[in-house]
C-alpha cells in the first residue's frame, strides 16, 4: 500500500473476492471454523507483542543516545534529573515487556500458549510502547517532532501496533473472559 505512514515494513494489501470457488483440494486443511482462525490470532497477537518489544526499544536507544549527546548549558541533557527519570520509566517499561514476551515464547514453546495469554500481552506491551516512544518524544523537546531523529516513526508505529491484530479492547474482553468465566461478547 502507498503513503503508509506506520508499519512500512508490514506487506498490507487489499484483496477483493467476489464470487470465488475454491475447489476442495486448494482449500486450507482444518480451517473450518473461526476457532481455527482464533488459533493463528494467538500466534500473530504473541508477535505483535514482540513487535511492540522492538519498537520500545528502538526508540528508548534512540533517546538514550540523543540525550547522551545533546548538550545544554554545557552538559549533556542525561545528567539532568529529569531526563534520567524519563529513561528510567522507558527502561522499566521495556524490561517488563521483554519479560512478558520472553515467558509467552516459553509457553508457546511448551505448547501452553492460550488466548488470554497472547491478548495479555499484546495489550500490555501496546500500552507501554507508547508510553515509551512518547517519553522518548518529550527528551528530545523540540527536536522530537522532526523526522531527522527519528522519534516521529516510533510514535507512528506504536499507534498502528496499538490496534494491530486486535483493539486493547477486543482483547481484554478475552483476557477478562478468561479471568472471569464469562464471556461480555457473544
């Protein structure tokens, strides 16, 4: 897709079947039903937030370089207080995603991965993704909103992972069905 101003990366495209007829042989094995569409969902809702993972850090290192090298009042801007408690919140932030995603591989590796798993931590590497490329926006004050350093494309991406395979919302409703026992969608 042209003019993409998020996810570049990602290979969208817009498919159109109209009436189409797919012949037995051609059509996907033990795909018969939405549970089985929910089961690649939980695959592509654990890399999403993986994806939210890599985002995070991306730009927290971007942060963490700029401040290390813009000087103000003759020093550089991390030895502000500040500014060292904004790269502390990004860093507790992209050490407790890593470690959410880190344990939903082993459980996926364990074949214990569930629903509410994924959707877990697809919201909550989401929120704190931009949490941190919104930090990483402010460290960079003015310089934060032009395209030369980069901040702008990591806040970009984690408004399209924020709704990517599935809203915060949609997925915890599965969370909360999971927790609860019931189901708040039918």
């Amino acid at each position: 897709m042209h003019d993409k101003m998020a996810l570049r990366i990602v290979q969208n495209g817009l498919i159109t079947l109209k009436d189409c007829v797919v012949e037995e042989k051609d059509r996907l094995e033990h795909a018969n039903s939405f549970k089985d569409t929910a089961k690649v969902l939980r695959m592509t809702r654990a890399g999403v937030a993986w994806l939210a993972v890599g985002c995070a850090r991306g730009a927290y290192e971007n942060a963490l370089q700029y401040t290390t090298k813009r000087k103000q009042f003759g020093k550089p801007i991390a030895s502000f207080q500040l500014i060292q408690n904004h790269l502390v919140e990004m860093l507790s932030n992209l050490t407790a995603m890593q470690t959410m995603v880190y344990r939903l591989s082993e459980l996926q590796d364990l074949g214990q991965l569930q629903d509410e798993h994924a959707s877990i931590a697809k919201v909550f590497c989401s929120l704190r993704t931009r949490d941190v490329v919104s930090r990483a926006r402010e460290v960079m004050g003015g310089n934060g909103i032009l395209l030369e350093y980069n901040v702008a494309r990591f806040v970009a991406d984690a408004e399209a992972i924020y709704s990517y395979e599935g809203t915060k919302e949609i997925n915890s409703l599965i969370v909360g069905r999971a927790i609860t026992g019931f189901s708040a969608f039918v």
